[in-house]
C-alpha cells in the first residue's frame, strides 16, 4: 500500500490553489470567477489524477478539506464555512471519477 502523501506534486497544486490563487482577488467578479470556477476546476483536475495514480482513497479528501480550512480564515469569511464541505465533495468525486477512469482503461 502506498503513502497517501506519495505524490506531493499533486498537494503543491492544491496548496498554491488554496493559498496563492485567492491573492489574485481584486474585487467581486474576480472573486467569483477565481473562488467557483478556476479554484473549483484546479481541485477537481487534481483529484482526477490523484485517483489515476493512487485509486479511491478515503484520506485524499480529508486532506484537502484540512489544507483548505485555514483559508477560510485568511481569504473569506464566517460564511465561507460551505466551501469546506464542497472542496471534500468535489477532491472526493474527482479521486472516484480519476479511479473508475483507471478500471475502465486497465480493462482494455
């Protein structure tokens, strides 16, 4: 069995997407655009190719949603509190979708 933390190409990603990506907000379009759709995208591209590499792994999400938390505190406010369950939705569906792309292909 490998470490969950085998691949940390795939964290550094995430991390820059949690930590730098919300800096670039200047004013609320930007914030929209960069928080529900280019930080959403990052998110779920990584866990597609976690799940390509490593399979469906229940610590994967949890993991994110760890790494995400202290930006709510940093970039949003009380009200952000959601987005910790949608970031564990989507690492958690990406990894599944990533895993199941892997069965299917292995199966050719």
């Amino acid at each position: 069995m490998h470490a969950t933390w085998s691949d940390p190409w795939l964290y550094i990603v995430v991390i820059i997407d949690f930590y730098v990506v919300p800096s670039a907000i200047q004013d609320t379009g930007s914030g929209i655009v960069l928080m529900l759709i280019v930080m959403t995208l990052v998110l779920f591209v990584t866990s597609i190719a976690y799940g390509l590499r490593r399979g469906r792994r229940y610590q994967y999400p949890i993991i994110v949603v760890l790494l995400f938390i202290p930006t709510i505190f940093i970039f949003c406010n009380a009200s952000s509190w959601f987005r910790i369950i949608s970031c564990g939705i989507i690492a958690a569906l990406g990894n599944a979708f990533g895993s199941l792309l892997t069965c299917i292909f292995r199966k050719e």
